[in-house]
C-alpha cells in the first residue's frame, strides 16, 4: 500500500481506517490492528502538525511482519533510541506511545530534504 498525500487537504480519520482496514485483511489473528490504527494516528498527526506539506505513507511487509514508513518534507527533530522525558509532558507523549506499541522504530532526518520514521507495526501477516 502506497499513499501520497497532501497534508492541507488530508482526512486523517479516513486515512487511518483506510490502512487499519488493509491490514486487518492481510493479518494474522494474533495481530494488534487497534496498536497499529493508534500508531497511524500519532504519526499522521505529528506530521500534520510540524510538516504541512506532502506526506507518503507505505505499508509493506518484511519478515512476516508490517512495516510502516511516513515521509515528510519537515525540519524533522532529535529522535534518540529511547524517548525520555516525563510522561506527564504533552511534547514526545505521542513518540513514547508508539515505542510502547511498535515492534521497533527508527527516525532517519536528512537537513533540507525532510523526515523518515519506520515503524514496525504489531502485525503478523496472515500465513
């Protein structure tokens, strides 16, 4: 699944069940759909939020498992392996979420061109 976007005309709800409902067809029964549809949400939201702009959202499968890639042309953040802070505070609350839910996470930025988050979604394909 291959989604490119525009984030000033973008439904994010309508976005978020569209790629819910493609895995829930392609899952395996033991697969957390509703960890999956929250980490869209959180990550469709960050992006609206600090990068107007273009967005492509892809949804492919590697090693069994779904992989979410968000690409953006914002002017991306500090990502360290874990997010720390306290989770009290409304800045990162949305980055720490998705690292309790994902299988893993990786934010690559490059200055001038935008940002790259994967996750790997709780997801097992369907055998």
């Amino acid at each position: 699944m291959h989604l490119r976007l525009n984030a000033l005309s973008l439904d994010p709800r309508g976005v978020r069940k569209e790629i819910a409902g493609y895995l829930a067809r392609e899952a395996s029964a033991d697969s957390d759909i509703a960890a999956a549809e929250l980490i869209v949400g959180e990550l469709l939201s960050n992006a609206l939020r600090y990068a107007p702009g273009p967005l492509e959202l892809k949804v492919n499968w590697r090693d069994g498992f779904a992989r979410l890639v968000v690409e953006d042309s914002g002017p991306g953040f500090e990502y360290p392996s874990r997010v720390k802070g306290d989770p009290r505070a409304e800045s990162g609350r949305g980055l720490r979420l998705i690292e309790s839910l994902a299988h893993h996470v990786r934010v690559l930025h490059e200055p001038g061109v935008g940002t790259t988050v994967e996750v790997v979604l709780p997801v097992r394909r369907r055998a």
